[in-house]
C-alpha cells in the first residue's frame, strides 16, 4: 500500500468523508510538509481504494449541490490500515532525496555554480528548520502524534544542514 493509500485510509477511518473533506484535513494537519499528494491525486486514489474493496462510497445529496460521495472505510480497509502501518513503524525506507539527483547531476555545473546552489539550500534548509520549531514552541494544543512528526522533520532537515555544511566546506577545499 502507498503512503497515500495509507493517509487517505487512516482519514476515513476516523470519520466518514468527502473527498473534500480529505483535502481539508490534509491541509489541517499540514501533511504536505511530509508526503506528496495532491488534490487530484485524492480522488484517483480513492476510486483505487474503492475498487480494492478497501473504501465503499455513498452518494449524497444535498440542496441544489452536485451530488457527492461520502466514502467510508470497510473492514478489510481497516486490516489493510493496520498492517500498513506496522510495516511503515517497523521497516526501514529508502529516502529518494532531490538533492541525490542534483548532486548525480551536477557534472554539469562549474564549481561556482555548484557552491551558489548548495548554499541557497542551506539557507532554505536553515529557515525550514526555524519555521518548523516555531509551529513545535508556538503554543498551540498539538497532540502527542502531531509533535512526533514535526520532531521527526526537524532532525532530519538538521542531518540535511549538518551534511550541507560538510560538504561545502570539504567542496572548498578540493
């Protein structure tokens, strides 16, 4: 099963929704900071899951609005859920990182170029990192889960800062 697969199961078993709603709680939950998934990819997804027998949908009326489908998660979507998820907490992934491609890639750039480009990361990476322990200090009620991820995010962009600097510093040096 896909992480969006997975994201997209796990919503509905919390609450019956629209594919509207979906797109909401992701943006709520501030998910796109971690996982790609865009708001077209939400309704292919969920006709694959229907079709796996994972989600059933009902048709809902209401007003004068188009009708729209409510989907819901069954009881083999719910063990699917379950095993997913131990597999993504236990497994150990491969990160298919941008940043590997551009510097696969970068044979192609002069040094000068190279260095201009990685140190604009850095920087972005350095302001990703603040804004994010902003969003953990800022006060607001977040949830045990909620705070493991934005930890989570943050070590890793602080290994991607500890691995910029290395490496510019030993780039400058050869």
């Amino acid at each position: 099963m896909s992480n969006i697969e997975a994201i997209l199961l796990s919503i509905v078993n919390e609450k019956p929704s629209y594919a509207y709603e979906i797109d909401k709680t992701i943006e709520q939950r501030d998910m796109r900071r971690w996982v790609r998934i865009g708001v077209a990819s939400i309704y292919q997804v969920l006709k694959k899951l229907e079709e796996k027998g994972l989600v059933y949908s009902q048709g809902e009326k209401e007003g004068k609005m188009p009708d729209r489908k409510r989907y819901y998660i069954t009881d083999n979507g719910r063990a699917a859920l379950i095993e997913t998820s131990k597999k993504l907490l236990s497994d150990l992934e491969w990160y298919y990182l941008d940043l590997n491609v551009g510097l696969e890639t970068s044979d192609l750039l002069t040094p000068e170029e190279m260095s201009e480009c990685l140190k604009k990361r850095l920087a972005k990476v350095r302001l990703n990192i603040k804004r994010v322990k902003e969003m953990l200090s800022s006060g607001n009620e977040l949830t045990f889960k909620k705070r493991a991820v934005i930890k989570n995010l943050i070590y890793f962009r602080e290994a991607e800062e500890n691995f910029l600097q290395e490496f510019l510093s030993q780039f400058s040096e050869s």
